[in-house]
C-alpha cells in the first residue's frame, strides 16, 4: 500500500470515526439525563412534607402492579397522590421542553418558546373567562368543573389562538416564519388585555382562582390527567423527533433545505401544530409554566451542541428533570404550605437567562 493510499484512506475514515464519537456522546448524555430523572421521581414519590422511606415507595409501586408486597397501609394515599402529581410532572416538562427545542429550531432563534406563537396566553384566556364568567364557584365546589371544564375551556382557548395566528401567517399556501412570529406577539398581546379586563371585573373569589390557575400547579393531579397529558406528548414525540435532521437542514435556510429535498411548507405545518398541541394539552392541566421552553433547550446546547438529533430529546427528558425538581422545591421548601410551580420555575431560569445575556453582550 503506497503512502498516498493510505493517507485516503485515513482521510476517508476521519467522518466516519467523528459521526461515532458524536453518537456516543449523544448516548451518554441522554442516559445521564435518563438516569437523573428517574432519581428525580423516585425523590418526587418519597419527599414531601411527609416523608416515605424509598423502600415503602417500591413496595407501594409493585402493589399498583399486582405484586403485593406487604405495604404499608397508612403512606399508601401519600404515594398514590405523588404518583398522580409525578407522573403529571415528566408530561409537562417533556412537554414544554419538547416544544420549547422544536419552535427555537423552526424560528432559528434561540429566545423563542412555546410562549411565543400565543399558545400560552390563549390557555390563559380561556381558563380566566372560564373563571370569571360564572365558574369560579363551580371550581370551588365540583371535582368536574376543575379536573374536566376548567382544562377544557383553557384547551380550547390555546388550540383556538394557534389556529388563528397560523391562517394569518398563511401567504398563498405558505406559513411565514415572520409573520407566524408577530402575529403570535400580537395575539398574546391582546389576550393579555382583555384578561385584564376580565380581572379588572372579577369578584375575590373568581381573581384567586384566576391568580392561583396563572402561577400554575400540579396539585390538582390524577392518573386521568397524567395518562392524558403523557400520551399526547409521547405521540408528538413520536412525530417530532424524527424531524431533528430535517431541522438541522432548515437552520441554513428554507431555500437550502428545500434543495435538499425537505418538504419544507409540510413540515412547517407540522413543528407548528404539534408543538401548539402537546403543549395546550399540559398546559390546560397545570396552568402557565414559564421558562421550561426557553431555559432547557438553551442548557442542552451548552453542552451537546446544536444538532437537534440530540437537542429534541434531551430537552425533551431535561424538561421533565426541571419540572419535577421545581415541584419538589415548590411543595418542600414552604412546607405544609406550597409554592406556585410556574414561580419556581421562574426563579430558576430567570438568573439562567440573565447570566446567559451578559454573557453574550460581552462576547
């Protein structure tokens, strides 16, 4: 074998040798966030402001599975309760940082999220008037109006803002990305002014449960819930993450990746109503969770890169890792009293994104 052969043939194995370093360390890092947010759930089951020893939590998870164990009777409503609100808790995250990783791709702007197509101030609307307009006692006193109407109502205020800021941005059968953005701000700004208004003639009792509904909660979790809430985010999952080479090619243009032979129009419409859908769906349930979208995603590519192969679903299990551990905060830190989840996940990402703001102004 001559020098010069072997030389091309070293050139020609150096991708090959990097495309399986780079799949490793995408293994590795899911893994490592798989491994965190099962110990996150189990600490979720078990921490509280009572205290279950893991032991009775396993033996409570395998009597739910059919194995009697022996457990103890007087934790069992505790780790019931838990697993409602856990498993409530990795829906929402996945949720929210699934689509958090999807809309900054579609956008190629890393400050865009869920938010920000008006998904979030639709819900909002649609609970608060829900609320305000002759609900509020309803929700006081019915299991159904909080745990079904109420969610309904919110559902149905997200999937109605989506679909008009998506016919808006529509031009000649094409969604564009500009103006999909500027009428999502412009629909949130104006949800937000007659949410105002309806607060500003709102009773005591309707402002609280509208206030309480906005810091969002899971408190109000049950496997009903949950079962819903994961089983949407795992089908958009199932549609979304394939799509991560896909956004991979539109981050250098929709003209380039059309040449590459991405049906670009199609998959538009795809990252939009998807992301609008599981997102909807969690928030219905849990209220308005700010700074899981935006935070996450922004976290995953520090550290692994901006391919979204690897960003879709790390932010995916990262979200759901962040919301347990903020819920757990949220319901420990003030116990018995508990803390609004959507403050504490502010108040983890906020200092998150200022530090990462002037870190950009001084680069």
């Amino acid at each position: 074998m001559t020098a010069s052969t072997a030389s091309l043939r070293l050139a020609d194995s150096e991708p090959h040798t990097h495309l399986a370093t780079l799949a490793r360390q995408r293994r590795r890092l899911l893994f490592a966030l798989s491994a965190l947010l099962v110990l996150a759930a189990f600490a979720s089951l078990a921490l509280g402001p009572v205290s279950i020893p893991l032991g009775d939590v396993l033996a409570h998870l395998l009597t739910e599975l059919g194995l009697d164990l022996g457990a103890p009777a007087e934790t069992a409503p505790f780790v019931s309760l838990r697993l409602s609100r856990t498993l409530l808790g990795i829906g929402l995250g996945a949720a929210l940082g699934l689509a958090g990783a999807t809309l900054q791709g579609l956008f190629r702007n890393p400050l865009a999220d869920p938010g920000l197509i008006g998904v979030s101030s639709g819900a909002r609307l649609g609970a608060t008037a829900f609320i305000v307009l002759g609900g509020a006692s309803w929700v006081a006193t019915s299991p159904f109006a909080a745990f079904v109407a109420l969610p309904i109502a919110a559902w149905l205020g997200a999937i109605a803002t989506m679909s008009a800021v998506r016919l808006l941005a529509l031009r000649s059968g094409a969604t564009h990305i500009a103006v999909l953005l500027l009428a999502g701000l412009a629909m949130t700004a104006f949800e937000e002014a007659v949410v105002g208004l309806l607060t500003a003639i709102a009773d005591d009792e309707a402002l609280r449960a509208a206030t309480l509904w906005r810091l969002g909660s899971l408190q109000g979790a049950t496997l009903g819930t949950a079962a819903l809430v994961l089983g949407v985010t795992a089908i958009g999952a199932m549609i979304l993450l394939p799509l991560g080479r896909s956004l991979d090619a539109l981050t250098l243009g929709e003209a380039e990746a059309h040449h590459l032979g991405i049906r670009v129009e199609r998959m538009k419409r795809v990252l939009v109503l998807v992301a609008a859908l599981v997102v909807a769906t969690a928030t219905a349930f849990a209220g308005v969770i700010g700074f899981v979208g935006l935070v996450v995603p922004h976290i995953v590519r520090l550290v692994a890169g901006p391919s979204h192969r690897t960003v879709l679903p790390a932010s995916l299990i990262g979200g759901a890792l962040l919301v347990l551990i903020a819920d757990l905060i949220a319901r420990t830190i003030a116990a018995p009293s508990e803390l609004p989840l959507g403050v504490i996940t502010a108040l983890l990402g906020a200092p998150f994104l200022l530090a990462l703001v002037v870190r950009r102004s001084h680069a």
